[in-house]
C-alpha cells in the first residue's frame, strides 16, 4: 500500500494524492496549482494515467481540489467521482466558471500578444472547455454524510463534515490488505470552529495514517476585533472618502459568509444605505446552492432564517450575473460594496474592477482570505507599490486591509487539537497543504504533543505504507 504525493505538497494549491493498494489505485482530489511558480504543472500529465484509476474521491468544490478533473477527464479518466451531495452541483459551478475563465483568458491573451507580437510560454489555450466539463458531470455521484460507501473491493469510504465550506469533507477510508484493515484519515482543508452558517469540523480518536493539511500550521489567527466590527469600521471609513470597497472573494462559503456578516450590520443599520454588489455569476449561483442544502447550515443559522432575517437576501444586494450587468458598476456614482471572485485575485471579474479602484487613495481593498505566494493578491496585500493588471502596470494607491477571522482554514491551535484527538495512535502523519515552512513547524509541534511519526513529503514523492 503507496501514497502518491502529486500536488499541494510544500506549498498550498493544486491538491492530487493518489492511494494505490494491491488491487487499485484511488485519486484525492484533482486540484489546480494556483501559484505563479507552479502554474507549469497544470498543464502536466497526470502522473498516474487516467486509466489507471479506479475512482476519484473529492474532498470538496475549491478550484485548488477539483480544477483539474475536466482535464482529467480529456485525458481519459471515465470512473467513478466520489463527493457529497452538495459538491455536485458546486463543483460543476466551479468548473464551468473554470472553464469560461481559461477559454474569455485564452482569447484576450492572444489579442494582446498579437498587438504586441509575442509569445506566451504555454500555448495560448485553454486547460479544458465547457465541452470538457460537460463530459465530466455524469461521474459525479452524491454520497451521504456518515455512510460507509464502497470504492472498490478492498476500499471503502465515509464522508465526514470537515466544517470547511458547504458540502466540505473529511475522507475516513478503510482498506483490508492482506488480511489486515487499516484506517487512513484525509483531513481535506479543516474549518474553524463557530463559524457561521456551516456545522463545526468533525473529530476522530484513532487512525493508522493521517494526511493533513497545514495551510496555517506556524501561526495563529490574528485577532483585531470580532469580524463583524473590522468590517463595519472598514466600510464607513471608506464610504466616508467617498470610495468604494472592493472584496476579491471565493465563490463558494467566502462570498456567503461576507455577506452573512453585510446583512448583520444592514439589518443593525450600522452601516450606511448603499448599493452592495455580489458580482460572480459563480457565486450567484453558489449562494442558490446554499439555500437548497439548508440541511448543512448550523444552528444559529436557522435561528435567523426563523426570526425573518435570511442571511444570504437583505436590502440593497445586487446579483450581477451577466457582463453587461458587472460593467454597468463602474458607472455607480455613490460610494458601493463590490464583492467579486477570484479570492486571490489571479483572475475572474475582481481584476476589472481593481484597475477601477486601485489607484484611488479614497478606495479600499479588503483582503477576507488566504493569499497563497506568488498571486496578484499576496503582492497587493504585502504593500507591492506597483502590479500588474491585463498587461499594463498600475500604482497601488488604494488603501489595503485584512479583516482577520474569515479564513475558512484552522489555524495553528486548532490543527493541534484535531491532531491532538487522535492521540498517538497514527503510525505516520503526513502534512500537506501549506507552504513549506508551516508545513515543518506543525511537523515539529505534531512531533512533540503526539508523539507519533510526522513528514512533509516532496512533490511526487511516494511512500509506502506497510
């Protein structure tokens, strides 16, 4: 029994592993490497081939888990994908998105490098298309929360929560080899716990190996007030300049959950009255999604759904879905809240409207999430004086914050204690997820609280298991 380290391994995107036994080879996840030094890998053949695989386990719908699967796909996977029930409908919204992105890109990228006359490093093309998607949607199959489902022969699998985004999950595979059964745990991406609108990560008390992400594995979340209070201090100064605010978000549960915290200070009228702007065809679609798996929200969620105050519908939200709908913002003359994807601004919408905004002194752009090295936001975010936007360059004069308390990932403490559960009963924790040297510093701290064995392993690196 081997795991194949093939993404998201000393660094955070791009998450693929792939579980081989005597009788099958099992692919985690097929994610899309989202860091400018990596961006070479998507465009790799999978290292296992296509027809090799038994079956796709996916941990949940973010572009860095399953943005690689339609190209999977085009390659000539055709088994089974394995996820919960609302990852089906989110992952396709994510991959068409995906794929509407890459194809608009493509386009423009070959006009501008026509006018300039040059040449890009990769061919000038999309990773996959909406044909590609299309052809993947029939292997997605829906799998209940807590249920033991049978991957193949000598594998099988239950879905836990993972408390990460809507329909997000912890995978807890049994395998029989030889006569013997093994537990192995892969955390996926580990959410904070009382977060709003989705249930609280799920705990476990034993297993024989554990694959663990550790995004923010060397520190703590920083903690500058409630979030609620960061994000009403920032708006009113903002509208009180006369700018707008700008939220690069991810589509799915960051753009919910803002909003969830909008409509709390909209219904406390701690904000002013102004136009409030979700402009990700995606995450209109993905806060749809959210309302018919009401299943999954926690409890004070229904407690507002039940006083009359939905979370995800409040006055002066505007749903922007088409172009035409979206260009029409940058004719808003009043101050506005402009929420819109991507979260690490590496494409989509939230391009467009920073080269509206990030030159003016009296607007502001507010970071919610993690911005993974390398990416247009992370050099925005670290104070880059000058970036880069459609081919041209562009001064950095708006104001930057960081409201803390969104991430969607555990932090340092909370890694530990999920760890911490299991005791030392693993035989070999292996961290992934995280850049290198979070990776390293939660080994060391896992090393001493456990006591079990802990590794970082490299990019492909496989290793057996017993």
């Amino acid at each position: 029994m081997k795991i194949h380290f093939l993404g998201a391994n000393r660094q955070v995107t791009g998450s693929r592993y792939c579980l081989e036994t005597e009788d099958s080879k099992i692919l985690i996840d097929c994610g899309m490497f989202q860091e400018r030094e990596f961006l070479s890998r998507n465009w790799e053949p999978n290292p296992i081939p296509p027809d090799d695989l038994d079956a796709l386990l996916l941990t949940h719908a973010h572009l860095d888990h399953c943005g690689l699967i339609p190209k999977l796909v085009a390659d000539g996977f055709d088994g089974p994908i394995y996820c919960t029930r609302p990852t089906v409908p989110l992952a396709e919204v994510i991959m068409r998105d995906s794929a509407r992105i890459q194809e608009e890109d493509a386009a423009y990228k070959r006009k501008r490098h026509k006018k300039e006359g040059r040449e890009g490093k990769h061919p000038v093309r999309p990773l996959y298309t909406d044909v590609d998607v299309a052809q993947t949607l029939p292997l997605l199959e829906g799998v209940p929360y807590d249920t033991v489902w049978q991957v193949t022969d000598s594998v099988s699998v239950v879905f836990r929560e993972a408390g990460h985004i809507l329909g997000s999950a912890m995978l807890q595979l049994l395998v029989t080899e030889r006569e013997r059964a093994y537990q192995i745990l892969f955390s996926g991406d580990i959410g904070q716990w009382n977060k709003p609108l989705i249930r609280d990560p799920s705990l476990f008390e034993s297993a024989d190996y554990v694959v663990m992400e550790s995004t923010y594995g060397d520190r703590a979340h920083q903690r500058h007030g409630d979030v609620e209070t960061q994000l009403c201090d920032v708006i009113n100064q903002t509208v009180e300049r006369g700018g707008n605010v700008i939220i690069p978000t991810f589509a799915v549960e960051r753009a919910q959950e803002v909003t969830y915290f909008i409509s709390r200070l909209v219904h406390a009228d701690k904000i002013p009255d102004l136009k409030i702007f979700l402009d990700s065809p995606m995450a209109v679609d993905v806060t749809d999604i959210f309302r018919q798996y009401r299943e999954c929200f926690d409890q004070e969620t229904w407690e507002l759904i039940v006083s009359k105050q939905p979370p995800l519908r409040f006055p002066g939200l505007h749903m922007s879905r088409t172009s035409a709908q979206s260009k029409a913002i940058n004719n808003e003359k009043e101050p506005c809240i402009i929420m819109a994807s991507s979260g690490m601004c590496t494409a989509g919408r939230v391009k467009h409207h920073l080269r509206k905004n990030i030159h003016r002194p009296e607007s502001t752009i507010v970071f919610v999430g993690y911005q993974a090295h390398g990416t247009l936001g992370r050099l925005i975010r670290d104070g880059k004086p000058n970036v880069r936007l459609h081919g041209r360059n562009y001064d950095v004069k708006a104001q930057i914050a960081q409201i803390y308390g969104f991430s969607g990932h555990a932090d340092r403490d909370a890694l530990l204690h999920w760890v911490g559960n299991l005791g030392d009963s693993p035989k070999h924790v292996f961290l992934a997820h995280g850049e290198e040297d979070a990776a390293e510093s939660l080994a060391e701290a896992i090393t001493e609280q456990n006591g079990c064995r802990v590794s970082v392993p490299a990019y492909q690196e496989v290793i057996e298991l017993v």
